[in-house]
C-alpha cells in the first residue's frame, strides 16, 4: 500500500458545481478561461483533497487536467483567492469570538444572579 499526498474528501464537490454556485460557466480544458471561471478550477484544485492543496501542488493539477494560463495570471489569481480565504477565515473567527463572549457574558449575568440569592 502507498501513501499518497492526501486523499480526495468523502464529499467530494464537481467543478461544475463549484461554476455553478460561482454563477459561472463550467471551465473546459484547453480553452482560455475567464477570471471568474481561473478562480472556480483553482477553488476546486485547492479544496478537492484534505488537506488543501498548495500552491505548487494545484498548479500542476491544473496542469496535468489541461487547463490552459499563464503563470503570472495564475499566481495573482492564487494570490487573491488566499487573501479572500484568509479574510473569511478571520471574519469567522471573530464572530465565534463575538459569539463566545456574549455567551460568557450571559452566563457571568447568570452565576451573578445565583450568588445574589433571592431576591424579596
């Protein structure tokens, strides 16, 4: 048995759904494509096998699949896929902080309210 470099997720979502949700044509190989349809093959490149794929990794990917670009072009587009990736991420991770502490502050209201006892 060989070990591989990750393996394809259970869930594993087709690059025409991915266009599709993207509001997209799907990508054909050998064509160039716009910027939106870049960004859909290399979003499903990246995110096809846990874990994501790097950036040398998905370019060879989208290589061997076909695709045709340049590799400035590529490499922005890349670039800016990450930077959107890395804002979402921390969108997100503020709103669990956000959460969280309007979760710990209710319930320091609630242990307040038990330690005052009774109230006549």
């Amino acid at each position: 048995m060989t070990a591989t470099a990750g393996k394809a997720s259970q869930a594993t979502v087709t690059l025409a759904e991915v266009a599709a949700v993207a509001g997209v044509p799907v990508p054909e190989t050998g064509e160039r494509l716009s910027d939106e349809q870049l960004v859909v093959v290399l979003r499903h490149l990246r995110y096809r096998e846990d874990p994501p794929l790097s950036y040398r990794q998905a370019v060879a990917a989208f290589r061997e699949a076909g695709f045709v670009g340049g590799e400035e072009r590529i490499r922005r587009t890349w670039g800016e896929l990450m930077s959107r990736d890395d804002a979402t991420e921390a969108e997100k991770a503020a709103e669990d902080s956000e959460t969280s502490h309007t979760n710990d502050d209710a319930n320091a209201d609630e242990e307040d309210e038990e330690e005052a006892g009774p109230r006549s």
